[in-house]
C-alpha cells in the first residue's frame, strides 16, 4: 500500500468536491461530515490495491478527465489508482440483485475512499468513491433510500429523473439524487467515471424502476 499516493488522491478528490459545491444540502452534510474525518497519511487504513477488472477501461476513463479543472485529480489518479481497491458490482452491493441492465452489470467498477470497510478511511453510514462505467451502457431508471451525488469528471453523460427528458451533464456538474427520486444514466462513447458520495442510508436497497423504453435506448447506445 502507498499511503502518500492514497492521501493525495484523497486531499484532490475533496478539493474537486469543494469545488463542484453548490447550494444542495447534501453538500452541507458531505462537507461537514469530511469536515469531522483526521486524513492524515498515517490514519489511513490498511488496503490491498487492487484493479479486478476494466483496467484498460479505467485508465483511459481518467485520461479523459479534462485538465480544467481536475488536473490535480487527474494526475493524482494517473499517479496511484492501481493503490485503490477497486470492485466490480455483480453482487449487488449498490443494486442488492436489482437487473439495473446488462450494461452496468458487464461495466462497472468502483473504488471506496471513505465507507464501512476496505477502504482507506472508515464510516459506517456515508460512502465516498469513484464509479466507471463502460461506454455505451444505459444504466436502468432506479431510486433508492440513499442521498447520493455525482460529480461527473467525464463527459457528457445522459441523465432523466422520474423518467422525464433526458438532459446532458458535462465534467463538473453536480447530479444529485434526493432520497426516493428515480434516476437513469445513460453513457455514450466516452467511459463515465464520476466522483460520488452518499450522506446516509448506505445500506438502503436499490429498487428498479421499469420503464418501455430501456431495450430502444440500448440499442441506440450500441448503434
Ligand atoms: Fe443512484
């Protein structure tokens, strides 16, 4: 393990936070809870860098990130990702068996900086990480308990709320996801790979959300 490498991505993943702040209260609760949190290098704990999957996937998602503003992350990650102990969800850790789409089931991957476990820094009830997904990918309208937020470093991704329009969201713009609000990615050529945190509620199930128009967007993806 290399602390020193963990704690700068660390420190830049909570500058980018600060920076995509805007005026939702999760961020309040985000930022006071990191607030509460010692990051020294020597209290991070023991974890086994690890990258199972989607290597390629994973280096070329954060060499998208645009250097204005992320460069300091960007080069952070480039420096130590291998460091981190990244997951693939084919478990259900986020979707607990939830069929969120064949798509998020074969390209996702994410690593925990602050959670329950196996992860740099400890919490029981707030989770804060990065998410790849592959491109192409539409990952299923669902809602869950959790206040969740993404600060997407890549883009543009598609995003629809309650099975809305679906609207753009570019590097930087925070998406935030109010406990019980129904949400749907879709991905396009260029990987997602987003910073993300939820407040509360981390053990809240994910419940999908059926919608007529899955199986045609896929297909548009994949065209
Ligand atoms: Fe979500």
């Amino acid at each position: 393990m290399n602390r020193s490498s963990i704690q700068r991505i660390f420190l830049e993943a909570k500058a980018s936070l600060e920076l995509a702040r805007t005026d939702a209260p999760i961020f309040l609760d985000v930022l006071n809870f990191m607030k509460t949190q010692n990051f020294s290098a020597e209290n991070i704990s023991e974890i086994h860098g690890r990258v199972p999957a989607h290597k390629e996937l994973l280096r070329s998602a954060i060499s998208k990130v645009p250097d204005n503003p992320f460069l300091n992350l960007k080069s952070a990650l480039l420096a130590g990702y291998e460091h981190l102990h990244w997951r693939v969800d084919d478990s259900g850790f986020y979707a607990k068996g939830a069929d969120v789409g064949h798509g998020y089931r074969s390209g996702n991957m994410h690593a925990l900086l602050i959670g329950p476990e196996d992860c740099p820094f400890q919490a029981d009830d707030f989770l804060l990480g990065f998410f790849l997904l592959a491109p192409n990918t539409l990952y299923r309208d669902h809602n869950h308990l959790a206040p969740e937020i993404y600060i997407p470093l890549t883009g543009p991704s598609g995003w629809r709320f309650e099975q809305g329009a679906w609207e753009d969201h570019f590097p930087g713009e925070m998406i935030y996801n109010a406990p019980g609000v129904v949400h749907a990615t879709r991905v396009y050529e260029t990987p997602f790979f987003a910073l993300f945190a939820w407040s509360q509620d981390v053990e809240s199930a994910c419940n999908v959300v059926f919608a007529d128009d899955w199986e045609s967007i896929e297909t548009e993806l994949l065209r």
